[in-house]
C-alpha cells in the first residue's frame, strides 16, 4: 500500500497490500457531473464542486507537513499564514473550518466549494501533498471493486496509520518542544516542521514495535482473510427500484450494487440463521430458474452481506416474486 514516506518503513507489512482502486480514478473523477444519457441510475448523487471529494480539510500531522514542506509544497506555507489550527502536533482544520464541514457536510459533501482543502490544486490528482497526504485521504474512495470488503480492509488500515501520525506527531511535538514558535510566524513555523520531518527520518525502523501495533497490524490482517459466513445476514442501508434492476446501498451511498429485482428473494432468506446454499436453493425454488453460482460471494464482498453479529443495516422481509 502506498504510505507516506515518513510512515512506511514502519508499516513493512503494509507493503504488499494492494489497494488501489480502479474503479475510483482521481484523474477521471467518476462521480463528476455526465451527459444525462450517459448516467446509469439518474438519481444517484454527483459531486459538483471543481474539488469533488477533496470538499474536507485533512489534519495534518507536524511530520508530514514538514515532508511537503521540504518537497516544496507552497500550499503548506499559504495555510499557514492563516494561526487557526496550527499547534505543535500539526495544522488541523480551524474553528470556522470544523464548524462549516460538520454542519454541512452530511447534505454537501463534494458539492459545497467553501469546503475545499486548503492543500487542493487543479491536476491530475488535485492535491499538492499527495506523497504526504494523511490516512483518511488514503484510504477514502467513492467506489471500490470489492466494496465492503475493500471497505473493512481500509478501515483497519486507516485506524493503523493514523493511529501512528498522532504518535510521531505527539513524540515530534515533545522532543523538538524548545522550537516551538512562541508567536505565530510562517518561516518559524515552517523551520519547526521541517525539524519535526528530519527528527522523523533519524528513527529506528522498529521504533513503533509493540503489543498496540501488532494488534492493530491483526485487525488489518484479519479483515484482508475474512471469508464468507455460512449464515450471513443482509446489510443494506437503502435500496432503489431502477426499471428491470435494483440498487443496493451498503457501505457507501456513492457506490450502489446492480442486482436483479427478485434480489429480495434471496435476502429475504439470508436471516443469520439459514445456510446460504440452502437459501439459494429456496430462492431458485421460488423464482423459477437458477441464481447466479457467485451471486451470494459477490454480495459478500460488496458489503450487502455481513456475518449476523457485525450488521447495523436494515431488516429485510421477503417480497412477492
């Protein structure tokens, strides 16, 4: 997986996690306005803003500030002018910030220009710190191949990386307390992240081995192997009729699941208690022809499927065929 140059030597293990999202590309954004006539599923929510999913101030840990910093970031120097969220640990988004995103948001998000990173550029990738962006900027995708699946694995692994900004951020913050800028100048402020970067690249590879790591290291391994239950339960936060198909919300509203309309039939079946080959086979039963030998798996990993302890989706009832 591809970490910041600060983190990654202390997350080898993370190395060979694949993760990149196809289905999700930043130069060709896919939840960009289309043609109507090139839309499938009219209804679905676009983003609209230039900065699409970058509507969202990051925090930014004082280690890889000062890596974009050193990478000649101007970005960085120009949040900076402004002293609301800039702290020792890092630059946050300030009090107005926070305040505008929490309440908007939930109805805006992509869609609200006053929300734009502070870091966002036109470009391919739209963001100026790319190589030193922070965990929830790399591990958030509209869609994903593997959908809830995907979802659980970025999950843990988001948990694990910031979980390590905040460390380095708050040793950083201790080891280099006497430069901290008593007043708030940019050149001082900068000097202090760039120090905290170098203070970063002077430690030991296994500086962060522990009992907390290895255990948020298992997390990550445990979602990557999770298989498919016998008796799953469905998972599904919404559902919309689409002429002769159906979409199913599970773990994102940006990244619906196409299934036929006799769906229902099978999930209607899939009560937590009941073996999947048997509700199939009801299923098959009820609609009269077969179902699809990698439907259950598929809406497994997708999200629309969970083991009976992990659901916090909707009850499902069985519908007419």
């Amino acid at each position: 997986m591809d970490l910041a140059p600060a983190l990654a030597r202390f997350l080898p293990e993370l190395a060979d996690l694949d993760e990149a999202e196809p289905l999700a590309p930043c130069a060709q954004c896919v939840m960009a306005p289309v043609p109507e006539e090139a839309r499938v599923g009219a209804g679905r929510v676009r983003f609209t803003a230039r900065a699409r999913c970058c509507t969202y101030h990051p925090r930014l840990a004082n280690v890889l500030a000062g890596g974009a910093l050193r990478d000649g970031s101007p970005s960085i120097r120009a949040r900076l002018v402004d002293p609301d969220g800039v702290t020792a640990l890092g630059i946050a988004p300030g009090r107005d910030a926070a305040h505008r995103y929490a309440q908007r948001t939930a109805e805006t998000f992509g869609r609200d220009p006053t929300l734009t990173c502070p870091y966002w550029v036109d470009g391919p990738l739209g963001c100026s710190i790319h190589r030193h962006r922070n965990a929830i900027c790399r591990t958030w995708s509209c869609r994903r191949t593997h959908g809830g699946r995907s979802a659980r694995v970025t999950e843990a692994v988001k948990h694990l990386v910031y979980d390590l900004e905040a460390q380095l951020a708050e040793e950083a913050a201790a080891a280099l307390a006497d430069q901290v800028p008593a007043t708030h100048d940019v050149d001082a402020w900068v000097a202090y992240f760039m120090g905290c970067a170098d203070w970063c690249d002077a430690l030991p590879d296994d500086a962060f081995h522990g009992p907390r790591r290895d255990a948020m290291i298992e997390h990550v391994t445990a979602a990557v192997t999770r298989p498919l239950p016998l008796c799953p339960t469905p998972s599904l936060r919404a559902w919309t009729p689409r002429g002769d198909h159906m979409e199913l919300q599970s773990w994102s509203p940006y990244d619906p699941v196409v299934a036929p309309l006799w769906v229902f039939q099978l999930l209607g079946r899939l009560d937590g208690q009941t073996p999947w080959p048997e509700a199939v086979r009801a299923t098959e039963a009820a609609i009269g022809h077969p179902v699809p030998p990698d439907l259950v798996a598929r809406l497994w990993w997708r999200g629309c499927l969970a083991e009976p302890e992990d659901d916090e989706g909707e009850g499902i009832e069985i519908l007419p065929p």
